[in-house]
C-alpha cells in the first residue's frame, strides 16, 4: 500500500484489517469451483479505497457499526463483480498482476461468477433488512451500466464532447464512491444533511479519481503498471485531454486525428497523438479539472468540525490528485 494510503487509513486501521476476514468468509462458497475462483480473487490485492471511504464516513458522523461493515462488504463485492464483467467485455488477459478470471476461466465462467458475487451481495443485505444501503447499490448498478452503454455507444461514433464524458464518468465511476460514502454516513447516522454532503463529497472524489487516471493515459505514469501509453485509446475510450485538444482546433486538424484513431487498429501513431494533445494543453486543463473537482470535495467537508478523520478525508483528496498508479 502506498505510504499516503497508510497514513490516511490509521483511524480505521483495525477496521480494514477485520474487513479482510468479514470480505474473504462473505464471498467463500461450499461449491468447490466456486470457491477456487474466490480464493483466486482474495490473492488480487487491492488499495480497499472503497471501504476505506465507507469507514472514514462511518466515522466522521458516528460511530463504526456492524452495518458499516456490512455496507463495505456489499460495495467490494459489487466492484469485484464489475470489474469481472467488465474483464470479459474488455477482453482482458490481466488484472493487478494476475491472470484475469477470465484468461484462466474463460468467459461463461466468469460471468456467471460475478452473478454469484452479486447475489451474495443481494443476500447480505436482505438478510440484515438493509434497504437502505440496498437501495443506494441498486441505484449505483443502474447508473454503471447507463455509464458504461453510453461509453461503448459513443465509442463506436468517437463523437464524445465534455458534457458526455463528465456524465459517463458520474455514472461509471464516481457514483461508486458517492454510494461508498453515503452508505457509510447511512451505518451511523439518520441525518439527511451528513449523508448528502458526504455523498457529494464521494461524487466529487469520484470525478477528481477518473481525470487523474485519465491524465496518467497520456503522459506515462501508467508504465509503473506495465501498461503502454494510451492504452484507453486504443480501446478508443476519447477521454478529456484528448477532448478538450480536438475543442481547441479546427474541423480539418480533428478529423485528422479521429481518422487516426478510428483507422489504426493499435494507434501506431502514439506520439503523433501526445504531441497533439501536449501542443493543445489538453494535460494541463485536465490537471485544472482535477483540482477543481477536489476542491468541491473538500468543501464538502467544511460542515464537519476538525477531527483525524476529517485530516485523512483531506489527505485522500490530495493523493487522489498526486497518485501515479
């Protein structure tokens, strides 16, 4: 883990240790196939951002509870279970190092393993009569699959503007984080007026989250995890640096460079592109959007009175902006 991450996440330090256990027994099964490709999974170590952001709110609003635990746990498996999805959609071979699922399964399996984790979220919260979490989850599926459509269907046109991309990122990634947080407010506390500003907060932590690793698409911090330089490109995902260069040219120039992209099977022409991109500040009005989105989050916060929690939400925001994988 990161030595930021570690710093930020000692108020809830014993927590996310216990989480560990209460994730791995939540997604074990008595199928022994089933159980294989879990235990596969509890080897891929993640950040635990997500429950990290559902404990500091617990925290910063109240106290840590059983149903904290349980809406961390809810919101790892919906993530697994996406990002399994998404691997097969994607075709992916690897995922934090590891074969995909999906490499070492193949597709059916893998599908129908995120379905398993997704009902055993589903069950967790039936189980406990957490309708409320339960609610906020639903909702966040609804708006990941709207954000992820949207992206393919504009994919296929490579006519994505501004206002398309910030919608697609809301729903695609933000909206977990914003469910993170309000879910963890929701654990401990019944003020409406903590869990929307905590809500917002994730919102806006969200959007910062998906320009930064957009920006690292092109200026090479990714190659840390082994992954080339415009790789959501050659995916074809345009995202904002590139959209805000084609705003800044005339029509000749962008359809110079979407003919590029759309023609090029592997984008061959990557300094062509970066050059492109470089020349029409398209890195450095996203690094401003990233600020912009931290600081509405952390005006968010300005409701809360001084606390370590409060510093750790603070010094999220400024690794979000300054991470480099």
């Amino acid at each position: 883990m990161n030595k930021l991450l570690k710093e930020i996440s000692l108020p809830v330090f014993n927590e996310l240790e216990k989480f560990n256990d209460v994730f791995r027994n939540a997604i074990r099964s008595e199928t022994k196939i089933v159980d294989l490709i879990a235990r596969y999974i509890l080897r891929q170590k993640s950040k635990k951002i997500r429950p990290l952001l559902v404990f500091l709110s617990s925290k910063l609003v109240g106290d840590i509870t059983d149903k904290s635990f349980r809406a961390a746990t809810l919101i790892e498996i919906l993530h697994t279970a996406t990002l399994i999805h998404d691997d097969v959609v994607d075709d992916a071979k690897t995922r934090r190092g590891f074969l995909s699922i999906n490499a070492v399964w193949k597709n059916k399996a893998s599908v129908l393993m995120g379905d398993y984790l997704l009902a055993k979220g589903l069950m967790i919260a039936v189980k406990n009569q957490d309708y409320d979490v339960l609610e906020a989850i639903s909702d966040t599926v609804k708006k990941m699959s709207e954000g992820e459509l949207l992206q393919i269907h504009k994919t296929r046109k490579l006519d994505v503007d501004e206002e398309t991309y910030f919608k697609i990122i809301s729903k695609k990634t933000a909206s977990l984080f914003e469910t993170c947080c309000s879910a963890g407010a929701m654990s401990s506390t019944n003020n409406p007026s903590h869990i929307q500003k905590l809500k917002e907060f994730g919102l806006n932590l969200g959007i910062a989250f998906q320009i930064k690793d957009d920006i690292m698409d092109y200026v090479g911090e990714k190659k840390i995890l082994g992954k080339p330089l415009l790789a959501d490109l050659k995916e074809k995902k345009i995202t904002l640096p590139l959209i805000y260069s084609l705003n800044k040219v005339g029509k000749k120039d962008t359809s110079k460079i979407i003919k590029i992209i759309k023609n090029e099977k592997k984008i061959t022409k990557v300094k062509q592109i970066l050059d492109f991109v470089k020349e029409n500040n398209g890195i450095e009005y996203s690094i401003e959007m990233t600020k912009k989105y931290s600081k509405k989050a952390k005006e968010c916060l300005n409701d809360f009175p001084d606390s370590q929690i409060k510093k750790s939400f603070e010094k999220l925001i400024d690794f979000v902006v300054t991470r480099v994988s």
